[in-house]
C-alpha cells in the first residue's frame, strides 16, 4: 500500500527503515487518536453496523468493503475503505440523508 500512497514512503520503508520521516510524532499521534475517536462516535451515533477490522495498511480493506453483506439490510459500514483511479478514501461511517 505504501507504494501506491507515495513513491519515496516505499523507498524509505525499504532503504531506510529508520528515517525520521517514518517516524510517528506526538502531533500525527494526536491525529491518529482524533481518528479514532471520530470511529468511536460513528459506530455509537450509526449503531448495528459492519465493523471492517483491518489494520489501517492492509490492501484487502477495498475488497472487505466491497464484498460487505449488510449493504442492502441498511447495515452502516464502519472504517470502510474505496479505491478509484488510484486514490484511496476510507470513512468512519458514511452520512445518511432523511
């Protein structure tokens, strides 16, 4: 997945595997627990939804999310993840509209 995200993070995750840009600073660690807690939210405001349980690099997210049962049952996909003309989206829960 790195690679399709940014051609120099994959030379980096390879070559230099302890670059200070591969590193996970207190401000991108801060961002990192806001995005988990917007889940957190969704999951609670949506409830009965599919969780797609993935780690957050895995390249089977697309296709788990694609291959959801519940979408025709009103289930709400929760982390789910897209993928179209090489750019990549993921959302804690999609809006409804009344």
């Amino acid at each position: 997945m790195a690679g399709w995200q940014c051609h120099k993070q994959l030379w980096l995750r390879v070559h230099e595997m302890d670059a200070p840009e591969l590193r996970v600073d207190v401000v991108l660690q801060d961002r990192f627990d806001q995005g988990a807690e917007v889940g957190a939210l969704a999951r609670e405001r949506f409830p009965g939804g599919v969780l797609i349980d993935l780690p957050h690099d895995d390249p089977g997210r697309v296709g788990a999310t694609r291959r959801l049962p519940g979408g025709a049952a009103g289930k709400t996909p929760y982390s789910s993840q897209f993928c179209a003309h090489h750019r990549h989206a993921r959302m804690s829960a999609p809006m409804q509209r009344e």
